[in-house]
C-alpha cells in the first residue's frame, strides 16, 4: 500500500511539472488585463490582439507552411530511405550507415546551425548571392534535421513486416513496385504516420538552427518570440500558445482514433478469416 501510495504520488508529481505550465498560460490568456501575473476577469482581448497583429500572424503562417512542407519532404526521403537501408545485405554496411543516419541527432544543434549556415553562405559565395538565406535554406535545414526521426520511426515496422508478404505478391503478379505500395507500405503506414507527427512537432519547435539559417523575411514564430523577450512578451502569445496546444492535441486525438480502429478492422478480418 505504501508503495502504491508513494508511485501515485511521484506519478502527479510529473504530471503536474510537465502540465502546469500549460495550464498557466491557457488561465492567463483570458486574462481581462495586460499582466503576465495578476488576474483580473475573463476576457478575449488577447485573441482578437493577435489576430490582429500581423507580423505574428505572418510568423505563425511561415512556421507552419515550414513544417507542413519539410515533414513531407522529410517523410518521403526517410522512407524511402529506410526501405533501403532496411534491405542491406551487408551488416557493417547497414551499421555505418545508421550510424551517420544517428549524428544529427546527436549533434548539438548549434553545432548543426551554424555547419548549415557556413555552408549556404559558401554555396551563396560560389553563385555570388549575398540573399542566400531564406525560405529555402529554413527547408533544407528542417528537412536535415528530421530524417533521422523519420528513419528511426519507419525501421521497426519495416522488421516487423513478414518479408514473404511481398514474395507472395510478386510470385501472384505484382510488379516490386506494387508489392511495396499493397503490402509494404499499408504494413509501415504507422510508423510513416508516426514519423510525420514527429517531424512536423520538431519543425513548429526548433529554434536554434532556424535561427541561423532564416533570412530578414522568413521569420519563424520561435524567433518572434525570441524577439519580444528582449522587450517584453505580450499576453497575446498566451492566446497563440493556446491555439497551438490545442490544435496539436486534437489532431493527436484523430490520428490515435483513426489508427485504433484500424488496428480493430484489420483484427476483425484476421478473426473472421
């Protein structure tokens, strides 16, 4: 009984450190005055605030078409290149290569930021552009940084798939294209999916790589924020931090929904065969 009491109790001790911030700033961005402290009644001002603020607004648009378009990106060349790590033959082939795969993760990120920066200044150098830096560059960048995650996330469902799957499939006609996109691929679809979350949750983060590699006009919302705390961060960030939070949370909620009841159909067809 002690134990269980003592558990229960570490248990909300880390619930409540990971999830008091949050309800902080979801509390105060209804806040009815322009304190970041003191409460005082219910009010939306800080939601129409930022809406009508348009160089957050125009950050808040970079950051996502950012992260929409190098998870993508990043999903499709971790895939693919999964699918060709995972059918090496040699071992200490494979084994190197995951392990370059691993470096960027590993790496600190300023460390990664600034190698990415001196690398497109050089590449502006050579075709002598002095506006190298961009929306571009935020891609590249992004892009590099996620296909590990994406890789690491495809692999093991790509161990997990019977590789006579994909026999029995071309043995019945199936080109080695269509086998990858009939069996394969619907066998691997969570983890891609899972990859693509991951990819897309690190890009609408990252501040320190984007930080050295985005040009004047492509500001990202971590480097607007970063921006204000040299002055002062206004409430509105509150109201943006709160859509944010719950826009992520309710695609989480739809995807673990629609994976769920997938994993009941394909359950309910392996019962009835």
């Amino acid at each position: 009984m002690k134990k269980s009491k003592i558990s229960t109790a570490y248990a909300g001790l880390i619930l409540i450190f990971l999830y008091a911030p949050i309800f902080v700033f979801i509390v105060y961005s209804f806040n009815g005055s322009n304190s970041t402290g003191v409460l005082s009644g219910f009010s939306l001002q800080w939601y129409r605030a930022l809406l009508n603020d348009a160089e957050t607004m125009n950050a808040v648009k970079n950051t996502f078409v950012l992260a929409i378009l190098s998870s993508v990106i990043a999903t499709i060349i971790g895939t693919a290149a999964a699918v060709g790590i995972f059918n090496m033959r040699k071992k200490w082939v494979k084994s190197s290569i995951l392990t370059v795969t691993n470096i960027p993760m590993m790496n600190p990120e300023i460390v990664t930021g600034i190698s990415m920066m001196l690398l497109f200044v050089f590449m502006g150098s050579l075709f002598k552009r002095t506006d190298i830096l961009g929306f571009a560059t935020l891609i590249i960048a992004h892009v590099t940084f996620n296909l590990p995650y994406v890789i690491l996330s495809v692999l093991p469902k790509l161990r997990q798939t019977d590789a006579h799957l994909s026999e029995a499939a071309e043995d019945l006609g199936c080109t080695p294209f269509q086998s990858f996109y009939k069996v394969v691929l619907p066998a691997i679809m969570p983890g891609i999916i899972t990859g693509l979350i991951m990819a897309f949750t690190l890009s609408i983060d990252d501040f320190i790589i984007s930080h050295y590699v985005n040009g004047p006009s492509s500001e990202t919302l971590p480097i607007r924020i970063f921006a204000m705390t040299k002055k002062r961060v206004t409430p509105d960030m509150y109201a943006l931090s709160t859509i944010i939070f719950f826009v992520i949370l309710a695609l989480l909620i739809l995807i673990n929904v629609s994976q769920s009841r997938g994993e009941k159909k394909q359950r309910s067809k392996i019962h009835n065969a």
